[in-house]
C-alpha cells in the first residue's frame, strides 16, 4: 500500500509539473499543433496570427456568441451554464437545438491541451487546464490562443486561415459581417455555412454582428485590449 501511495504522489506530482511546464511555455509561444488537429480525418491548415493581427471585429463577434461574460468570469460562468441546462431540457423535450454552457477559457483549455467528445475524466482535467489558464495566462492571451487553436471549417484551424479560406483576405481586415459570419459556425464549423449561410444560420450571424455594437458599447471586450 505505501508503494502504491507513493506511486500515486509521485504521478501526481509529474502530472501537475507538466501541467505548469506546458501552461507556462504556451504562454509566451504558438501551440504548434493540438490533438484535434492531428484527429483530424480531412488533415489540417492553420497559420498563427498574432492578436494585433486579428481584427477587434473578429473577438467582439465571438464574445458576443460565445461567452458574454467572458472579461467577468474566471473560466467559469455558473449562469450560462445554469442557462443551457433549462435550454437543453425543453429543446430534448421540443426536439430543439442543444446549446453548450462552456466558455471561451474552457473551450480554449480543452482545443489546445484535450480531445474533444465528453466524459468526467476529460471535463475534469478540462476545468483542471482552464484554472490554469487564467491564472497564468490572463484574458488577452487566452483569446489570442483560442483565434489561433479553433476549428473555423473543414480541416480549417483559427482566424486566419478562416479568413482566407472564405474571404480571400487576411483576418485583420474582417469586416463585421464576415467576422459573424465565422463567429455563427464555430461551434458546428463542419456542417455550418460562413460564406452561404441560409435560414437559422443567417439570422444567427445577424444577431451576432448586431451584438458587435452592444460589445463595444458595454466594454465587453475591455480586459482583452486593456
């Protein structure tokens, strides 16, 4: 029993060590590659941009999407989540779309560090890599790293490579409508249009780049620039 305890304090502690050594590390340098990308079937094209070179269209639209909470949280928004729990229920009920309660930091910890499907062993270490993340990383840095790291279309990964698949231009001059465009497809970027979108997706991405104003208005964005 003692062999095994010390077994098990001697993984955790290489656990957490990693842990640090990769957060700390992805702090200053690109994720050259994650584990989606390299799952991917259809392979991959990304090319990572710094935030500078990301149009301030392109974060406002995904805050307004994504996590509107996103600059008052720490990882975690209990009244999103508390929010798509109801959701969820009358849409399983009403045959409805499921909507996600994670946030930005979230999706961030799991694209760069995990693998993506569900399970307690991955939600954990999830929740584990977005403490971390934001207390090492801080918001401006997480944003940069989840517009580098996001699948944005078939075989397709982060904004840039995103804006020259569908625009033919660099993601620093996306427009307010194509960075919703983009913003409406992230969570399903397989199956959802950005260059065509049509019906539900259309009025998504114009609810997204109406949101852009409310966005810049209440300062949402602030601790990414600030």
């Amino acid at each position: 029993m003692r062999a095994l305890a010390r077994y098990a304090a001697k993984a955790i502690l290489w656990f957490v060590g990693l842990t640090l050594i990769l957060v700390i590390a992805f702090k200053w340098l690109p994720v050259p590659v994650t584990a989606t990308m390299l799952m991917d079937e259809n392979g991959f094209t990304k090319d990572w941009e710094s935030l500078g070179h990301i149009d301030r269209n392109l974060v406002a639209a995904v805050i307004a999407a994504e996590d509107s909470r996103f600059c008052q949280h720490f990882g975690f928004d209990a009244e999103a989540i508390e929010q798509a729990m109801r959701e969820n229920m009358e849409a399983a009920a009403n045959g409805g779309r499921i909507r996600g309660g994670s946030t930005i930091s979230q999706q961030t910890a799991k694209n760069v560090f995990l693998w993506q499907g569900g399970g307690f062993l991955r939600k954990g270490l999830e929740a584990w890599f977005t403490f971390w993340i934001e207390a090492v990383w801080g918001k401006r840095r997480i944003m940069e790293v989840y517009l580098n790291v996001a699948e944005t279309g078939i075989g397709t990964y982060g904004a840039e490579a995103g804006a020259q698949r569908y625009f033919g231009h660099s993601a620093a001059r996306l427009s307010a409508d194509e960075a919703s465009r983009m913003a409406a497809a992230l969570p399903s970027p397989k199956k959802r249009s950005v260059k065509a979108p049509r019906g539900w997706l259309a009025a998504h991405g114009n609810r997204i780049q109406r949101r852009i104003g409310i966005v810049r208005r209440d300062g949402l964005d602030a601790c990414v620039y600030n």
